[in-house]
C-alpha cells in the first residue's frame, strides 16, 4: 500500500459539498457545542484553532479523548468551499526550500496567511506513524471566525465511538475497532505546490 500513497495527501470523510474534521475540547466546551451543533460564545474565535481531516490523528493526538482538555472529541462538517478557501491561502507552518524562494519570504507569507499547514504522519489503528503524512490545518483570525460561524454545519459528539475503538483495541479485537473508524478517502483538493503536495 505504501508505495501507492503519495507522501502527503489529504484523507477525509467528505461529500460533494462537506468535508469532516476532528478537534477535541475539554467538556465544558465539546458538549455546548455538540449540543448547539456550533462553537458556544466562550470558544475563543481570535486564538488559532487547529482542525484534523484524520480521525485517527486525532486520536493520537488526544490519546481516544483521555487527555486533560481533549476529553470530548468532535466531528465538526464543514463546508468544502470553507476549506478549500483556507487551503487556497494557507502557508506551510515551516520554512520548506523546495516551496520558498528564501526563509524570508516564507517568514513573509506565514505572517499574511490565516491559515497554515503542517504535514505529520499519518497513524495507524494503534497510533503507530505510518510512511505518510496528514494535513493539520491551523485557523486563525478571519479564517478562524469563518470556520466557527459561517463554515460549520454540524457538530457530533464521537467521544462514545472513540472510547469504544480503544476498548475493542484493548480486548483484542481488532476487526470491531477497524469496523468503527469512518471511511477516509483521497479528498480531491488539487495540486497544493505552495503546501508541498
């Protein structure tokens, strides 16, 4: 399989017109806002807020919603259109030679842009790295209140489903956890050269 993943690529859950990202809250905010299907008022829109198309980055990143924070984990659907504007005015969150024409210029660009980009491996169903890498998008300013106002369709709670594939995981059963996971698919974003993809 390996040799047929590009190195980094987006994978998501997505429709024609949505696409699925995770973030994971502390229950003081992931509940209201799964509750409400938006960002209550106490979600801080002019902080940077980073968005995961990869549900099993995410739970890596929030340990299955164990972690002081991240205990309840959302689905956030979003508007392909929403999306792929941040992508359209995103920068790379490193300074990547083959992309910049010098450090500069990216340092430039990373001011100016609202949304930025960083590219992690991707994760196995047992959180081990895998030879590729998912896309992490950063929000911040305007990108940031568009996401939480105008983008987000729907909210959903999936900490049960989260906490469900560790148990199965712990119990040996692998072929339930993997049964759970959502379907993930190359999303059609186009060349992304300024993103080095």
């Amino acid at each position: 399989m390996s040799h047929e993943v590009p190195t980094r690529a987006i994978r998501a859950a997505h429709t024609d017109t949505t696409i699925t990202v995770y973030q994971a809250y502390s229950p003081a905010l992931g509940v209201p806002a799964a509750r409400d299907g938006r960002f209550p008022p106490a979600w801080k829109r002019e902080r940077m807020t980073w968005i995961k198309p990869s549900f099993l980055w995410m739970m890596y990143r929030c340990g299955w919603g164990t972690k002081v924070d991240q205990e309840t984990v959302l689905a956030v659907e979003i508007t392909r259109e929403g999306f792929d504007r941040a992508l359209r005015e995103a920068c790379l969150s490193h300074y990547v030679p083959d992309v910049h024409a010098d450090r500069a210029a990216w340092q430039e660009a990373l001011r100016s842009a609202p949304a930025r980009v960083q590219w992690d491996p991707e994760r196995d169903l047992r959180l081990n790295p895998l030879p590729y890498r998912s896309l992490q998008l950063g929000l911040s300013g305007p990108a940031s209140r568009a996401y939480a106002d105008e983008w987000t369709l729907a909210i959903r709670d999936v900490t049960g489903t989260a906490r469900e594939i560790r148990r199965l995981l712990g119990a040996g059963d692998e072929a339930g956890a993997r049964a759970l996971l959502p379907t993930e698919t190359p999303y059609p974003a186009g060349p992304l050269p300024h993103l080095g993809a």
